[in-house]
C-alpha cells in the first residue's frame, strides 16, 4: 500500500493540550474504522502552526475522504515514492 505524507495546517498546533491531541486522535481513530482496512494512520508530527501525518492508504482520494469526515484539513498530500536514512549513504 502506498505511503503519503500529508501537510495539515493548523494554527496553534504547537500548543494544543495533550486532551486536545487525544480528542484529534480519537476522531481520527473512529473515522478510520468506517473506513476499513485500506487506510492506516502511522505517526504524526506537531509543530508551531501544521501537523505532518504519515499514513498508508490505497489511495489519495481515501486520505481527501478522512480528512473531511474528521474535520481536519489536508492541505498538501504527497505520496512517497522512497525513503532513505543515514543508512543509505552506506549501502
């Protein structure tokens, strides 16, 4: 399944209290289980004014559809075509 990487902008996300985060997460977690199995929520990252989720999903119109069931914004949606690490510059 391809990997995405999706911009959430979000003034004052750097700020938002871990029940804040909590109730984000939950919304997040209850859309995904309508959605089924072809999308997974990996891991986010919060910042000062945006928050960068990576997700897996069969496709991008099912990240465009979480988004707006919960609410959130999705305001640049990339697909990831390879990863590398520190790692990499060994192989």
């Amino acid at each position: 399944m391809p990997k995405y990487v999706i911009e959430r902008e979000v003034p004052g996300a750097g700020n938002l209290t871990a029940g804040e985060l909590k109730s984000i997460s939950q919304t997040s977690c209850s859309v995904l289980s309508k959605l089924g199995c072809e999308i997974q929520w990996i891991q986010s990252f919060v910042t000062g004014d945006k928050i960068y989720c990576i997700y897996r999903a069969s496709n991008e119109k099912l990240i465009r559809e979480h988004a707006q069931l919960g609410g959130f914004p999705a305001n640049i949606i990339a697909e990831v075509s390879t990863t590398i690490d520190p790692g990499t510059a060994e192989g």
